[in-house]
C-alpha cells in the first residue's frame, strides 16, 4: 500500500516540515527568496500543464527545482525541498503516478486527457504547499523577528 500524506496542519509550537525543507535549501547556500523563488516558479509551470498548455513538458529539464538542486549525473536532489517525502528523484510525491500514466498512455494521452489533468493536479497542490509555507518562513523563519533565539523570551 502506498502511503498518501496530506498533512496541512502547521505545527503549532513551531515550523512545518515544509518550511524545514525550505530553510534546509537556504541553509545549503541559497538565498530565502531565491528557494521561495523556486517554487513559485515550480507551480507556475504545473499551473500550465494543468492547464494543458505544457502538458509534455513534465521531466527533469523543465522543472525550475530540479535545475537548482539536482544533479542529473548523480541522480541526487541534494538540497531540493521536494525530498521532503525522503527520495530522490520526487519519490512518493505525486509527480511518479503521473509520469507512469503518461507512460502507460503513451501515444494516446494528451491535454484533454481527464486522467493526466488529475493526476497533475495533485503534484499542483503538493507544490503550493511550498509556497505557502514560504509565507511561513517569512513570518518565522531565519531572519525573521525573534527567529533563532536561544535565550528564549527575553524581551
Ligand atoms: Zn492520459
């Protein structure tokens, strides 16, 4: 059985696991609005295969996140906050169900393809959730007032 997460319930004493990724990919050396930068531009582009307008366009290549964290030659996803799930190569997101319709469909699918526009969909919200929990960040995260406080509350 696969194990379909869907959390959405914030912490309530602390961050979430999205925004942890989200800092872990800025403490990796890239810049907070950059990796928040990153996955703005990650749901752009799945709005528009959604949308059918790049429905093909779903590899490596074409994923903003992939060009900034991922090493092709490697197969690694080093600092990609998609490794949220654990895996590389957006293991256990719902990027995998999608890739192997498009395979299993090959020749037939398309962007009217209700079954494709579904499956896309799901890797749509999965990625929102990032941008929204770059919100978070923004609000808690490092730099943010009172972020990384050791003392506590002393103010
Ligand atoms: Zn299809």
């Amino acid at each position: 059985m696969s194990t379909v997460r869907r959390k959405r319930t914030m912490s309530e004493t602390g961050i979430s696991k999205r925004e942890a990724m989200l800092i872990s990919a800025h403490r990796s050396g890239a810049s907070l609005e950059r990796v928040a930068g990153v996955m703005a531009e990650c749901v752009a582009h799945w709005e528009r295969v959604v949308a059918g307008e790049e429905w093909e366009d779903v590899g490596s290549s074409d994923c903003a996140a992939c060009r900034a964290w991922r090493n092709s030659g490697a197969d690694r996803c080093y600092a990609c906050p998609i490794r949220i799930t654990g895996g590389d190569n957006c293991r256990d997101t719902p990027y995998p169900a999608l890739a192997f319709h498009m395979d299993q469909h090959d020749g037939d699918c398309g962007p009217e393809c209700e079954d494709r526009r579904l499956l896309a969909q799901e890797e749509l919200n999965f990625l929102r959730g990032f941008v929204a929990a770059a919100d978070g960040v923004r609000d808690h995260g490092p730099g943010a007032k009172g972020a990384e406080d050791e003392d506590g509350e002393g103010g």
